[in-house]
C-alpha cells in the first residue's frame, strides 16, 4: 500500500465518491422524515460491503495474480498447506484494511453529519464471527479461481450481488437470514443506528449467528479443498 501510494488513495478516492452518489441521491430523492435513518443506513451498508469485497474479492484477485505470474505451483509446494496460506492473507488483508476501512467510516459521517453508535465492545464480537463466515465465501472464490484462472467477470458480478444485499435489511427479506453474513450486518445496524448493546440481542439470533458462520466457513472450505484437488488432478497449478 505504501510502495503504490497513488494506487492506494486513489481506490480511497473513488470508494468515497461512490458514497457521495449514494448520499446525494438520499439527500435529493429520499423521504425527509426518514432520511437520517437511511443515511446511516447507508454509511453502514456501504462500509461492511468495503470490507467483505476486501476480504473475498481480494484473495480471488491474488490467486489470479500468482496464476498469471507462475508463482501458483511455488506456492502450493510451500511447507504450509494452501488453504493456511491463504487463511493468513485473508487475515492480514482484514487487518490492513481495517485503517481503509475506519478513514471511510469517519470520512462518511464527518460529510453527512450522521454519527453511528460505535460501540465497540458489542460491535467487534458479532463482526468477528460474521467474518468467519466470509472468510469461507473467500475459500469458495479461491477454489473456483484456481480452476477457471480468469475470473475478472465473475469478481465484478459478485461485487455487485454483495452490493445488493448488504443494502436490503432482513426485515423485509427475512430468508436473507439463511445467507453468509446478513445477520450480522442485521445486528451491528441495531447496535450502530439504534443503539443497543449486545446484552439487548436475543440469545437465539446470536447461536444462529455463530451456527450460520460456522456452516458457511465449512462449506467454503470443503468446496476450497475440492477445487484444490481438482486442480492437482488436471495439472492446472503449473499452468495459466
């Protein structure tokens, strides 16, 4: 991030400004009595689907990259099995972009004039098992990337999905519960935007929460690992 420093804030730059569209299309078009609401609403969304993109997009992108470059096989024959390899950088991108992340989050509410509950004691568990799910989303992405090599297509259809979700509460879709991380984000509105603590969310929905996840992260990593020997079957690790 340093070494590209221009790449860097420039990708700050244009995250920012799809938020301005998204805030001035609110500020215009919205409903008035309700546009605070949908305003951090809007912050909110915006931010955690910054985060998952960085998380699941990110790690298809490397192994693209390591692919294209003829690095993949070198990797694979690394002491350290794959699906570790890749767990560490899905950690680190996380732990990177948290710095992204929280100057977006300050830069949004600093332009709208609309301060969220960052209640932090409450907002870290639910956010940190939520991702365990996503990190399996991000081992699903990885397997099919190994196999398909260029998945530009199907990254950018994604990014869009994601988009789409993470803007459509659970109260009026409420089988959005059963996917990887709309619970979650479901939670961490109510503790921002309404204000209650993690001791105010029924017990059910956080067991549902961390069974949800933990699925999820199982699932990824099982179709990761399909992948992986299919890939090893066909050869496709020394090849682009």
């Amino acid at each position: 991030m340093f070494r590209y420093l221009p790449n860097t804030i420039s990708e700050l730059v244009i995250f920012y400004i799809i938020f301005l569209g998204f805030f001035l299309g609110i500020t215009l078009v919205g409903d008035q009595q309700t546009i605070d609401y949908n305003i951090q609403m809007v912050i909110l969304n915006y931010v955690f689907w910054f985060l998952i993109l960085s998380i699941t997009q990110g790690i298809g992108w490397e192994i693209s990259n390591e692919a294209g470059q003829g690095t993949l096989e070198q990797l694979y024959m690394t002491p350290y099995k794959l699906w570790y390899v890749l767990l560490s950088r899905m950690i680190s991108t996380l732990l990177i972009n948290i710095v992204t992340i929280t100057l977006l989050l300050f830069a949004a509410m600093f332009t709208s004039q609309q301060w969220l509950n960052m209640d932090l004691l409450s907002i870290l568990p639910i956010l940190g098992i939520t991702l365990f799910g996503v990190f399996g989303l991000g081992y699903a992405i990885a397997g099919i990337t190994m196999i398909l090599k260029q998945v530009d297509y199907i990254l950018q259809l994604f990014q869009f999905v994601t988009m789409g979700l993470t803007f459509v509460p659970i109260t009026v879709v409420p089988i959005l519960k059963f996917s990887p991380f709309m619970l979650g984000l479901q939670l961490i509105r109510e503790i921002a935007i309404r204000g209650i603590a993690i001791t105010d969310i029924p017990i059910g929905d956080l067991i549902f929460l961390i069974i949800n996840s933990f699925l999820y992260f199982i699932i990824g990593l099982l179709c990761f690992k399909k992948c992986e020997q299919i890939a090893k079957r066909k050869g496709l690790f020394g090849h682009y």
